[in-house]
C-alpha cells in the first residue's frame, strides 16, 4: 500500500514539473509595457492645498519650508 503511495506522488510530482513547464513556455511571450500614462489624470495642474481655516474642527500643521543650508564654498 505504501508504495502505491510513493508511485502516485513521484507520478504527481511528474505532471507538475510537466504543466510546470508549459505554463514557463507559455508565459514567456508576455510582453512588458512601459506605458505610464494610464494612471495619470487628464487634469494635472496645480491644486493648492485648503488652509485650516477652510475646514472646521480642524487644525492643520504649517505648510513646509525648505531647510536652510550652510554656505560651503567648496
């Protein structure tokens, strides 16, 4: 009985290395897209951001600054 049961899972492992195989081969015609423009909306332009005072009950941290950078000459 047991090696009915090593005969049945060397043939499974078999056909899965088998469909394995064909699934690779049939994969390898995909092709890539270097389309990027599908998520980009139509309207791109500039959306100021609503100042805390435009939303209630809301209290909104400042809006970023750019570091300041020492002056190295070199």
């Amino acid at each position: 009985m047991t090696e009915d049961l090593k005969q049945k899972q060397i043939r499974l492992t078999k056909e899965l290395a088998q469909v394995k195989a064909l699934n690779s081969s049939t994969n390898t015609t995909l092709k890539k897209t270097r389309d990027f423009s599908v998520g980009v909306p139509a309207d791109s332009s500039h959306k100021t951001s609503p100042s805390s005072a435009d939303i209630p009950d809301v209290v909104s941290l400042p809006p970023k600054r750019r570091g300041k950078t020492e002056n190295i000459p070199y």
